[in-house]
C-alpha cells in the first residue's frame, strides 16, 4: 500500500539541509525498491521552499514511520513536521493503475 510522506523543514535550517544532502541521497538510493517518487518542495522561483514529498510503497503505516526516521534529513533534526498517508494509486506516469 503506499504511502506519501510530506516533510515540513524547521525554519531557517536550509544550511543544515545542504550538509545532509549527501547522506540523505546516499539513504535514498539504498531504498529505490520503495521509492514510487520523491523530491524537495520547491517555491515558484525554483528555490528551496523546505521539506519535501515521499511516495513509498510499503505494507504499513509503521513502515513508512520507520522509512523516514531512518532518513538523515529525519536522524539529523531537520524536519519540524511529518506527515503521513496512505495513498491510493491510480495514475502514475501517465499510465492508468486501477
């Protein structure tokens, strides 16, 4: 079942966001299983809005839970909120799911 994660930075933490990154990617490339899509929220000009997007697809709600607190972004205090749903697929690249 999958899930979307949607992640809220503390304010004025982008330095520290720009120190994990490295380590977050490296985190996020050792779960491409469970990646359905993922990315940085971005404001209208382009530039950092803080937090990002998630959509996994694991069995439960604790396994998203432990997907994101494992993240470095998550270990490291970046985030100020995480929110967590479950998520019905029904279009994904353009393609029909039902």
């Amino acid at each position: 079942m999958p899930y979307v994660i949607e992640t809220w930075d503390k304010i004025d933490h982008l330095p520290l966001r720009k120190k994990l990154r490295d380590e977050h990617l490296k985190y996020l490339n050792q779960k491409l299983e469970l990646l359905l899509a993922c990315g940085a929220k971005l404001d209208d000009d382009g530039s950092d809005l803080g937090g990002g997007i998630y959509i996994i697809d694991v069995n439960t709600r604790k396994a998203a839970q432990q997907f994101i607190e494992q993240d470095p972004f998550y270990i490291g205090g970046l985030f100020q909120k995480v929110k967590i749903d479950r998520w019905r697929k029904a279009y994904l690249d353009g393609a029909f799911c039902l």
